[in-house]
C-alpha cells in the first residue's frame, strides 16, 4: 500500500486510484486518529490523500519496521518531507511553510480473507508536525 503511495507523483488520481482500487475492499474504512478523521468509502480516502499530497508533494514514507500477526500488520513509519502547499485538517488551514517535516507514524492494516486492506488505521506525531511547519509554538520545558 505504501508503495503506491510513495510512486504517486503527477498521475493523480487515475493511476493512483487505479491501483489503490486492487488492494481495498469495496467497503474499506481509512481512521486517521492524527486529524479525527474517518472515511468509511475509498473515495474519502482517496481525497485524504490528495489532501496530504497537495501539503507535502515531494513527501517520502519509509518503512522502519513490519510486524505481522495472523490478517493484520503493523508499520513503523517515518514521513518526511517540505510544507509547500495548503494544509487542510479539520477546522484548521495552514498555508505553506516551506518547512522541512519529519513524522514518525504506526499505520495498521486489516486484510480481508481475499487479502484486500479491510481497514487502515493510522496513528501519528500530529504535534510534532503542526510544531514543524510552525502552526503552533513549541512547548517549553521547565
């Protein structure tokens, strides 16, 4: 799944969508608990993407560690990348930073019998990020 996400560049979203649509189930369900959002339809989830792709157009996912148990895995992940578009969350816009990003996530996958992707849940450093590109102040530590 990450690998169509990292080949992503200009073909959205018909060569994306094309090969997303070959390993989600018909009824696949994206949480994004970082922004609260949920996505019970590919398209919603498709249009997350976009979102993110549209903030961060030269993003990077690297994949630090797989665990697998039984119709579910677990991935480690590092994202970086430069804020260099308009950032939508809800209730919140951020325009681009021009900021460098490095966010560490844990993306969890459930695979239907067929072996499509039931449902992806993804946690992430969502301070982290909104410190990096300056959205909001850094804590203090006292």
């Amino acid at each position: 799944m990450l690998e169509i996400y990292n080949n992503f560049k200009k073909e959205y979203p018909k060569t994306m969508m094309t090969e997303y649509k070959k390993i989600l189930s018909s009824d696949f369900v994206y949480d994004e608990v970082g922004t609260g959002m949920m996505y019970n339809s590919q398209e919603g989830f498709f249009d997350s993407l976009k979102g993110w792709k549209n903030a961060f157009p030269n993003d990077k996912i690297t994949i630090r560690r797989t665990i697998r148990n039984g119709n579910i895995v677990f991935h480690e992940i590092t994202c970086t990348g430069k804020h260099d578009g308009l950032f939508n969350m809800p209730g919140y816009d951020t325009t681009a930073s021009g900021k460098d990003v490095k966010v560490r996530e844990v993306m969890i996958l459930d695979f239907d019998k067929a072996g499509k992707v039931k449902k992806c849940t993804l946690y992430f450093d969502t301070f982290g990020m909104m410190k990096a590109i300056g959205a909001v102040p850094a804590a203090r530590m006292e």
